[in-house]
C-alpha cells in the first residue's frame, strides 16, 4: 500500500507551534527523499488565523518569518463570516488531496484541537449530528434531570432561566438579534461547557439544538457524546499512519 504521509503539529498557545512546522517543511525540502516526497505545506488549523487581518492578536507568523513555505487556510475569510468545523474539514481534506498530488507533505498545525481531532476521526462529526438532530417524542412529560444538572440549572439568573424554560421555536438570527444570540450560548455555555466551546455563539441554530437536547432527554449532549464515542468504530482514525509532535 502506498502510504500518503501526514504530519499534524498541534498544542496550546505559545509553545512554538508554527516555527517547528516551518521547520519542518524547509528540513522536507532540502535533498531527495527515497520514498519520493519532496517538500512541504502548511496548512492552517487554528480557527482564528483563517481570518483575514487581526495578525497580532491571532499570533500569525509575518510573511517574511515564513521561510518560503506556503501557508493554506490562513488569513481567506472575512472577519465575522461564519466557518465552522465541518467547512474547515472539507477544505483541509482537499488541501491535503492536493499537496499530495505535488508530491509534497502536508503539515497542519493549530492551536485549535476540536478541529484537528475532526480532521483525523471522521466519525466525530456524524455522532454530533446525530445529537443535534430532532428527537423522536413518545411523551409529553419532562425527563428527569440528575441533581447536579438540575442545581446547574438553578444557578441560570432570572433572565436566563425563563430563556431556558421558553426555549424559542426557531433560532435568532445573530446578524439581526446578536442579543438573543449570545444569550442562548451564555445559558449553553454554563449548563454544558465542552459544548458550548464547540459552537460560535452565532451558531444559533446548533447551540438552540443543544439546549433543546438538555430539555427534551434531561442530559448534557456532551455527556451523550462521550457515551456514544465509547463505540471502537467512533475512535477509527481516518489517516492509517500519523506523526504528531504535541
């Protein structure tokens, strides 16, 4: 079998993260290799960096400290313009088809793990679907919520707590009422944190989906995920072989 080779370079802020890629790819790109790979590009998995200015406060690597290596994904979308895990994967599969294709090595490196961890378990993404779809309803009763979820619950201030208990039917738009919408992530984000860093709070249409899962099943839709991804065939990686410097 012919192996497409993949490095992913990944960790938190500040620990040097793209300089080690670049070095990387200008270390692939002197000599021959035997396996015929030749070369390297970087593509980008940091969920800030793909925008367009704002190069200090996302930390990105200035042209000139690049060394010549191309850089994809970073710096092509509008500041405010949604882009979301599963648009960020299509377009780093594609990146990597296609840099592959030159015979050269792809490297994606980010800070931001959600992604990385969608990029290499394809399966991730299906479960989250599969949570945030509609809930077939046997009964109008309301599921019991454990304690601990129930006193989270009891923390919402006023405003908060009715929002939760009058759950809107249709999500706001965060374009025309980003008051709504960033008050629905703030109920997400205290009832269900690890989902709520999932999604935008412009999102509004996963994050209403979220707490509507909290309501009808009594349960934090992170809590179900983690259940659903104790299935082997949820943790099957989508490359055969991987280096990953941490």
């Amino acid at each position: 079998m012919n192996v497409r080779p993949l490095i992913t370079v990944c960790g938190t802020t500040g620990v040097g993260k793209s300089n080690l890629a670049i070095e990387l790819a200008v270390h692939l790109s002197r000599g021959t290799r035997k396996d015929g790979w030749r070369g390297a590009r970087i593509i980008n998995a940091d969920s800030m960096q793909v925008y367009r200015g704002m190069d200090v406060i996302t930390n990105k690597v200035p042209e000139a400290e690049r060394q010549g290596v191309e850089h994809l994904l970073m710096g092509f979308k509008s500041p405010g313009e949604q882009y979301v895990v599963g648009q960020w994967v299509q377009d780093a599969l594609k990146e990597i088809d296609d840099t592959h294709r030159r015979n050269e090595i792809p490297i994606v490196v980010g800070g931001t793990s959600y992604w990385m961890q969608h990029l290499m378990f394809p399966n991730r993404l299906s479960l989250e679907t599969n949570i945030l779809a509609p809930l077939a309803s046997s009964s109008t009763s309301s599921p019991v919520m454990s304690q601990e979820l129930a006193e989270t619950v009891a923390t919402l201030t006023p405003d908060l707590f009715v929002l939760f208990n009058n759950l809107p039917e249709h999500p706001p738009s965060a374009q025309a009422d980003p008051d709504a919408a960033y008050k629905l992530h703030m109920v997400l984000s205290i009832l269900d944190p690890p989902v709520a860093n999932r999604w935008h709070w412009k999102d509004t249409r996963k994050v209403l989906r979220s707490l509507g899962v909290i309501k009808e099943t009594g349960r934090r839709p992170s809590e179900i995920m983690q259940d659903q991804t104790k299935d082997l065939s949820a943790s099957k990686p989508r490359f055969l072989r991987r280096a990953s410097f941490q």
